[in-house]
C-alpha cells in the first residue's frame, strides 16, 4: 500500500481495524526500535520524534556517549516511509507498522542510521546510470526455548515426538517436522511483501536457508528486516525461538548472510558482462574493490564477540577474500550462470549482520573497485581450497575494531560520524562483554590455574 493522501490512510485503518501502528526502524544491530502510535495520529501526520543516540543503540541496550553522541542526546524525526505500511502477522489485535528513516531536525538524514547510509551508497551509483541488484541468502536456528542463557541452545520437540539429532541437509522430512511453524511463517511474510525463493534444512539440526529473491537494495534490505522480525514473532508463537546468531551452538555450523550482487545500466544490462557475453573489466574492478576493502569493513559483516567463532579453517564459512567460480570456499564465489545473470557471491557477512550495513558496506566497496580500476588477484580452480591459503580476514573481535576504527577508507565508504559512533558503541559493548566469565574459562583454568 502507498497512500499519499490522510482519507487513504483512515480508510485503510478502518477496513482492516488497526487501532495502532508500529513505527520502526532498524537500529545498528538491525534490531526494531521506535514508538507505538494511535492510528489516527499516524493518519493525521503527527510528528515523532526519538533520541538521536537510539540508532546506535547497542545490544546490551546501553549507549555510547562519545563526543559524536552529545550528552544534550537531541531528537531526530521518525519519518514514514509509506510503501512500507503494512498490516502486522504477529500481533494479537489488528495493527499495522510502518519502516521510518531517521531524519535531523534540520532534514538531513541522520548519520547513524542504518537505512539513511544504505540509501547514501545507492544513490552513488544512481549518480553514475547504475543500479545495484541483490539477494541475500539467510541462515538461522530454530530452538527450543531457552530460559537460562548460562544452559546451551537445544534443538525442539518435533511433531514425531523426539528432537532432531544428526544432520538432515537437505532433508523435506525434517523441514515438514515443525510445519505449523513454516506454515504461520510462510503466511506471515506474503502478506508482508518478503519474496522468498527457496527454503531448505540446511547441515545444523534445525538449521535453516531462505533465499530471498534478488532486487532493489533497499527493498531487499528491507523484507530482509521484517523476515527476522516476522521469524522470531512467529516462532515464539509456537514455542520456539529463531536465533540468527552468527555461532548460536557449540561444534554446529554457523549461519550466514551470503550477499549475491551485481549491477545493470540504465538499460537493464548487467555490466558485469560484455555483448558477446565474456566477462567485463567493471565485473573484475569490482571483485577488486571487495578484496581491498571489506577487510577494513569485516565489524560490518560480523559486528559481535560471537561472530568469529563461524569462521572455521575447512568449512564453507570463508577465512579470506580469495574468489573463484563455484567454489564455496572462497570468500567471493561466482555462482555458475548465463551472462544476465553474472554476479558476485560475498559469503563473508554472518546471519547476525545487520543487512542495510552489511549491503552497504558490500556495495560501496564494489562501487570503489569500479570507480579506482582496482586489478583483483587470480582466480581459484574450483579444485583449490582457499582455506589453506590462510586468514586474510581479522579473526576476532577485537583486532576487527581497532581495523575500522583506524580506517580512512571505511570513514570515507561510509562516513566518519557513521564510523565513529558505530566504534563506540561496539566499544560499550565489548567492555560488557568482559565482565561475562565463560564456561570455557571454568572448565580449563578453574582446576589447573
């Protein structure tokens, strides 16, 4: 729906009976923030305003009063974007939401918004004739509920009676065993818009893949937004928890976020591909840009402590920024396709990224690749392992940090107040990550140290 006009708007609240409407934005960690709004003042326009620091609210929901956030902690407007209102699956009486961008006082766009950055970088292409296309692919746990955080995640009962155990890839048995689930859940995202390509039992015992249909960016970011809200609405309605960590479970496969993207003319035609269908210098330049600047960019693509532990020397969760064609252990993977469809796989960013930054950062990379004429390194044989090749990436949290933080290139791909206040946030919450003792710690130094 796109009304434009109050009548519509009224109209539209009294057909379905929305009394309230979610007014919500993505924060850094793509979780939904914002305000809960009668529907007639929603329709009459009223003006919403929230605190500037709220974008950047970190995890633990505390907030970093750097010098970027002043301790005044001043308003932004919350500004509909009303292609995005739609009626709420999940909640209990009839509601509607609508995804807002966080705009100054003054009108520009706030610098710590995740939508507002992803829109900065489109419009870079735009600038040129171009248009980015992506898909994501994304990876994520269904569980059992899980009362004390200090216990591991277990897989839930299922409709046979006895929780999954093994790995079922692939597996329609098991992908049917929690069908009220799949079906809530299917119904829940046709009527939020999301255009979800396949759904697959990915290796985990209860692990999951929904490829989302490629398309604008922002669109794309978006229906990836509403599809982990809707997951994690929809599975605590029936018991369950969906859990889009990067690592959720000890000795089980990580998930991911694969970014396929490419990029066409005004015209429609792939620039990544030349008339007679060989591959274009653009196509090259820009496989460059991802190798010389995702590494500055790797807090993007995997923001948390928990992040690292899904990059394993022999899996398919890559340790470099290595490509090659249709091999899965590279970081940029060129999937096997006709020339229209010649795209770059970034497998880098884990299931835990937020997709309007990890989009962002991949596009604005590429984009500089193009723009700089950058020459990438030879490709992989599909018969080669990039994981022997070594880490090319931070392998931690902490070295990722201190990697963006002193980064002008990541200050000048995404802006410097994004940066500096993205820091330090990520900051606070690695300093709470510190007063946590682990288990690990337990186990191995409580009775030898």
């Amino acid at each position: 729906m796109k009304p434009s006009h109050r009548s519509e708007l009224e109209a539209f609240f009294a057909q379905h009976g929305i009394r309230d409407v979610e007014c919500l934005f993505p924060d850094m960690s793509g979780y939904p923030r914002g305000k809960l709004m009668p529907a007639h003042s929603f329709a009459t326009g009223t003006e919403l305003r929230i605190a500037q620091a709220i974008p950047m609210q970190c995890v633990t929901g505390d907030y970093s009063y750097d010098p970027i956030f002043p301790d005044s902690d001043p308003d932004v407007r919350l500004v509909p974007d009303y292609s995005t209102l739609k009626r709420s699956p999940w909640s209990s009486v009839p509601r509607a939401f609508a995804i807002h961008d966080c705009l100054e006082l003054d009108g520009q766009p706030c610098a710590f918004s995740a939508r507002s950055l992803l829109k900065d970088v489109v419009a870079r292409y735009t600038a040129q004739g171009l248009t980015p296309v992506v898909a994501p692919e994304i990876e994520f746990y269904l569980t059992a509920p899980n009362v004390d955080p200090s216990q591991p995640l277990t897989a839930p009962m299922a409709r046979n009676g006895r929780a999954e155990a093994g790995q079922s890839a692939f597996s329609l048995n098991m992908l049917n065993e929690l069908a009220p689930f799949w079906d809530a859940f299917r119904t829940a995202l046709d009527g939020l818009g999301v255009q979800a390509d396949t759904w697959i039992h990915e290796v985990g015992a209860t692990q999951y893949e929904i490829n989302l249909m490629h398309g604008d960016p922002m669109a794309v970011a978006d229906q990836a937004f509403l599809f982990k809200y809707a997951a994690k609405e929809i599975a605590i309605q029936h018991g369950l928890n969906a859990v889009f960590m990067a690592k959720p479970i000890s000795g089980a496969q990580g998930s991911s976020m694969h970014l396929h993207q490419s990029v066409v003319d005004t015209s429609g035609r792939n620039i990544f591909s030349l008339d007679d269908g060989s591959e274009s210098e653009a196509f090259h330049h820009y496989i460059a840009g991802l190798q010389t600047y995702v590494p500055d960019l790797m807090l993007i693509f995997a923001p948390f402590v928990n992040s690292y532990r899904r990059y394993v020397t022999n899996s398919q969760a890559p340790v470099n920024l290595q490509w090659g064609y249709d091999n899965r252990t590279t970081g940029l993977r060129i999937p096997v396709s006709g020339p229209a469809a010649r795209r770059v796989e970034n497998r880098i960013a884990g299931a835990d990224a937020n997709p309007y930054l990890a989009i962002a950062a991949s596009l604005a990379a590429g984009l500089a690749g193009m723009d700089e004429h950058l020459t990438p390194t030879a490709p992989l044989l599909i018969s080669d392992n990039a994981s022997t090749l070594g880490f090319g990436l931070p392998r931690s949290f902490l070295p990722a940090h201190e990697r963006i933080a002193a980064s002008a290139s990541a200050r000048r791909l995404l802006g410097d107040a994004f940066v500096t206040g993205f820091c330090a946030a990520k900051g606070v919450e690695y300093d709470s990550y510190l007063y946590e003792v682990s288990a690990w710690e337990r186990r191995f130094l409580l009775p030898q140290v």
